[in-house]
C-alpha cells in the first residue's frame, strides 16, 4: 500500500474514510470506526478525529497523523502485533 503524501494539517478523519470506508457513526468532532489492531470478537472502537486517534477497546492505541499512517501501512502488510504495540506506546 502506497500513502499519498500528506502535510501537517491533514483530517485525519478523511484518511480513515479513505482507508476503511465509512464510519460506523460521526459527528462534527469525530468519527467511529472497529479498530484495525484489536481482535474483530471484542468489537472495539477506534475514534477518529480530525488531529488524533484513540482506541477505546482494549490495545489503547493512540497518536497524531504520523501514527495513523504508521497503523495504516502495518495493517495492509500484516505487521505482527508487537510491533502495533510499540507505535501506541
């Protein structure tokens, strides 16, 4: 998966649209997703809003722009789960 450039002032909430499809629920502050890094049987939530990201089911993983690319690109290569964990650390 290639990401396109990006610059500091990015939506991330447009980044997500573009990698996981529509929200599951959104407002004018953030959207929801099932977070990519959790197992699908806990149906975890990933909130994005438009200058971070946080999962509120149970890997806890959270960043800015620079995370959420990194999250990206190590789920479409099927990065280990060890590794997802470094970056939310």
């Amino acid at each position: 998966m290639t990401l396109k450039p990006t610059t500091g002032n990015a939506d991330l909430r447009q980044l997500a649209v573009e990698t996981w499809g529509r929200p599951l629920a959104s407002s004018s502050l953030a959207a929801l997703w099932r977070c990519p890094c959790c197992q699908r049987n806990t149906h975890s939530i990933m909130m994005v809003a438009a200058d971070q990201f946080r999962c509120l089911g149970q890997c806890r993983i959270a960043g800015g722009l620079l995370e959420l690319e990194t999250l990206i690109t190590a789920s479409a290569e099927h990065v280990p789960d060890d590794v997802l964990v470094e970056i939310g650390a």
